[in-house]
C-alpha cells in the first residue's frame, strides 16, 4: 500500500518478500500486456492497473516504461535458457530435443492463433520504432539459434548455422500466418512437415530447396 492510502505508518514498511513479489507481478502483468497489445499501445496505466497497485508503489520499481521493457526481456531471457536446459536433459538425443522446439507451435497454438510469437512480436515493433532495446530482445533469437546450432553439430552436420536459421525461419512464418488465418489445421500440418523434415535430414550435406508442386 502507498503512503496516502490511509494506512497506519507500519504498513509502509514492505518486506523484502513483499516487494520481490510487487516487481514480479508487475513485469508479468507487462510482459503479457506487450504481447497482447505491443509496446507501443501499452501504458503505465495499464500496468498498473492490472496489477492493482498505486502509482507511487508502481514509481518505487520502475520509473519508465523502458525500464519495464528490459526487466520483460531479462525475464525472458532466463526463461528461454530454463526451457532450452529443460529441452537438453529430457532429450534423448538431438533430434529429440530439436523436436521439442518444433512442437512448441502446437503448445503455443492458441496464443500463438490470437497474438502472434512473442519474440517476433516484439523484436519486429522494437524494429519498427528503432528502440534501443531491439538489440537485446533480439537476444531472444539468438538463443534459439545458438542452442539449435549445437544440436546440428552434435548430429554432425557442416551447415549447422544455417540449418538453424532455416527453422527459425519457419517457425516464424507458421506463427505468422497462424495468427492471420487462425487455421490450427495449418500449424498441425507445418508441424508434421518440420517434424518429417527433421526425421528425414541428412545431416552431412546442404539444406535441399523442395520444388513447390504445381
């Protein structure tokens, strides 16, 4: 509570508990608010607002919304490197695991369907508006892409790289048109096609072009 709330003097006294728990809530409340709506389209007061907290208890953990914004993507961050370490003890091999970032899309589907990937959201908006931060949500990505690398590597292929890239890719086009068509059928569908295109890789040479059908 604030200050002027009414309160006795005591309750302005915040444990530290208390107060890991406001900024926690509050950088969700806004990581999820960025997604469903952008950056740009969310304010403080809507901050606020979801987390039903006054301004001047929201002022004693951020004073900008870009300040909001690296806490949201620090918060990413470390859970992008918690699910890849998730990934990485449960998989059995690299396939396994580079499965596991394919059938996300299918996890993901319903807000996938209704908002969109929130990495690409994000780094596309913070791109648009030349935001200081684009480089460090971009960070997001590069995980990914570092984290799929390897795994190429360990099934020994020469263009690990750009194997990497290419899901990336791919996944962000599923996601994309996802959130256009609102088609599940369609992301089931490019799942099975990644997941048949990972089976069937042959690892030692070039990523091959399918020529489309007519």
């Amino acid at each position: 509570m604030s200050p002027t709330s009414g309160m006795p003097v005591r309750t302005t006294l915040r444990s530290p508990m208390a107060t890991s728990c406001t900024f926690h809530d509050i950088v969700s409340a806004a990581d999820r608010l960025f997604y469903e709506r952008g950056y740009e389209f969310t304010s403080f007061r809507d901050i606020a607002d979801e987390v039903r907290i006054s301004r001047g208890n929201f002022y004693h953990h951020f004073r900008s919304k870009d300040e909001i914004l690296d806490a949201v993507i620090e918060a990413r961050l470390t859970a992008t490197r918690s699910m890849l370490e998730q990934w990485q003890e449960a998989g059995k091999d690299p396939r396994s695991r580079i499965a596991s970032f394919i059938r996300i899309l299918l996890t993901n589907m319903p807000k996938i369907r209704q908002h969109g990937c929130p990495v690409g959201t994000l780094c596309t908006e913070l791109a648009k508006i030349e935001h200081p931060a684009r480089a460090r949500a971009n960070a997001v990505f590069e995980l990914f892409r570092a984290w799929l690398r390897r795994q190429f590597e360990s099934m020994g292929a020469k263009d690990a790289d750009a194997l990497a890239l290419h899901l990336l890719a791919r996944s962000q086009g599923v996601a994309v048109l996802a959130s256009t068509f609102k088609d599940e059928r369609f992301v089931a569908r490019e799942v099975k096609a990644l997941l048949e295109w990972l089976a069937d890789l042959e690892t030692t040479r070039p990523i091959r072009r399918r020529r489309a059908s007519a």
